[in-house]
C-alpha cells in the first residue's frame, strides 16, 4: 500500500518491528524493498509484496486482504501511488483515419483520486479489524506528487 519512491521509509518503519505489505504494479522495484526488510536483523519486521493497480477495487481488496492474513491486520496506510500525465494537458487527440475527438487520457485522474478514494474506503474498513489492538491509533497518510498536479504544456 506503499509507493516505489522510498524504500527508505518502508525500511524505517521495519526496522522498528513493523511488517509491511506493499502494492504496487511496479515488480523489479517493490521485490527489491521486500528483499531488503527480509534480510534485517532478527526483531524486524517482515515485509510482502502483492501486485496492485490502485485503479482496480478488486485488486485493493485482495491487498488489504492479504495483509489481513499474513499479518493479521492493518495499522497505517499509506496512499502513494503516483502517475503523471502522458500526453500533453489541454491537447485535443484526433483519430488520424476519420478526424474525431478522442476521449482525453485520464490516468493521472483515476490513480490519484479515485485510486487514493477506493484506498480510503478500505482503510476504513479494515483498520479497526486489527487483530492485536495494542496500538489503538491508526493512520492513513496520502502522499501527493508534482507531477499529479501540473499540466504538461506544449
């Protein structure tokens, strides 16, 4: 439930006895996180990655999920998933063969809102599931990036 930018923090929270799942459809770098919290020293935390698109509810269920089995709840979320605007805002596309408009690529839009919204609905849901309360306070923490929010122009 973590984004690909920090390792640093995932291992932070780690070596401090937290275990961490993340998701994320970015395999190479989140393998590589949970390569390096598995290796620390007896008394950490453990970590797990499952492939997630923060745009699929389904695929954010089975993650919260998974989370819920392995390690038998859920304390912090993280929303950070993060996606930039690939073509150029403010730009009509035209179909080359018959001249129509094209639907405006909204990525960006569905991976930081409405991904971070589904995201939301679920923490609520399943933070207070937690089997060991020894912790009564539980976060949910949205992370923005510039490239969400500014516009490409030509």
């Amino acid at each position: 439930m973590t984004p690909r930018w920090s390792s640093e923090v995932h291992t932070l929270f780690a070596k401090n006895g937290a275990n961490v799942v993340i998701g994320d459809i970015f395999a190479p770098g989140a393998q590589d996180i949970v390569d390096t919290i598995n290796r620390l020293p007896p008394g950490s935390g453990k970590a797990y990655w499952k492939r997630c698109d923060v745009t699929s509810w389904e695929d954010q269920v089975a993650l919260f999920e998974c989370a819920m089995t392995r390690f038998g709840g859920v304390d912090i979320v993280i929303a950070g998933a993060r996606v930039g605007e690939t073509q150029s805002f403010g730009t009509l596309g035209v179909s080359e063969p018959d001249g129509k408009l094209l639907r405006p690529h909204l990525k960006a839009l569905s991976v930081n809102f409405t991904g971070a919204i589904c995201t939301t609905q679920l923490a609520l849901h399943y933070l207070p599931k937690t089997r060991n309360q020894t912790e009564p306070l539980k976060y949910v923490v949205f992370l923005g990036f510039l490239a969400s929010w500014t516009a490409h122009l030509d």
